[in-house]
C-alpha cells in the first residue's frame, strides 16, 4: 500500500472513531439522567425527600486519582516524545503507548497503596 492509501484508511478510521465515541457518551449522559430519575421516584415512592438524591459523599481520593492520572500524562507524553525521536516509532504509537502505560502504572500504584 501507498502512504495516500494508508492515510485515507487512517482518517477514515479516526472519523469512525470519533462518532463511535461522541454516541457512547451521549448515551452515558442519557442514562445517567434516567438513573437519576428513577431514584427520585423510588425516594417520592418510599415517602422520602428526592432532593436526597443529589447529596454526594466528599470524596478526597478522588483527587489524588485525577493529579496522578494528569502526572501520568505528562510523563506520558515526555516520554513518548523521546521514544519517537530515538527509536523511530510512529506518533501515534509511542504516545498513546506511554501515556496509557504512565497512567495505568499510577492508578494501580494509587490502588495498591490505598489497600496497604
């Protein structure tokens, strides 16, 4: 194949890719609201106050998991950077490769911890 051919079948494939995605977090958005909706009515229901529905716990770890994933994309994209200047490998591959390598080895590092 030719470099014309192989960029085509690329954007053709990042297009797919980018509607797929676009229709799975609409329908995440969709169900999230229905979800809401049905635990309303369960609490008006039950005779309780719907309005419990919105409290949500404080969570702390939430945020260390959010800083270490963001560190992970950083030291991600570094060091993807410098796989792509020394070995040769295509963009694509050396920096979603760092990056999900990065942040996979943090949350589990953050997972691990937390258990200890």
């Amino acid at each position: 194949m030719d470099v014309y051919t192989m960029d085509l079948i690329q954007e053709t494939l990042m297009g797919l890719l980018g509607f797929g995605l676009s229709f799975v977090v609409l329908f995440i958005i969709y169900r999230a609201v229905q979800l809401t909706n049905q635990l309303k009515l369960n609490l008006i229901e039950k005779g309780m106050d719907p309005s419990l529905a919105h409290a949500k716990p404080p969570r702390k770890q939430n945020n260390l998991k959010i800083g270490l994933l963001l560190i992970g994309v950083a030291l991600g994209v570094l060091a993807g950077y410098l796989i792509n200047l020394t070995l040769g490998l295509p963009d694509f591959v050396a920096y979603s490769s760092m990056i999900l390598l990065f942040c996979g080895g943090l949350l589990v590092y953050l997972h691990k911890s937390s258990i200890d």
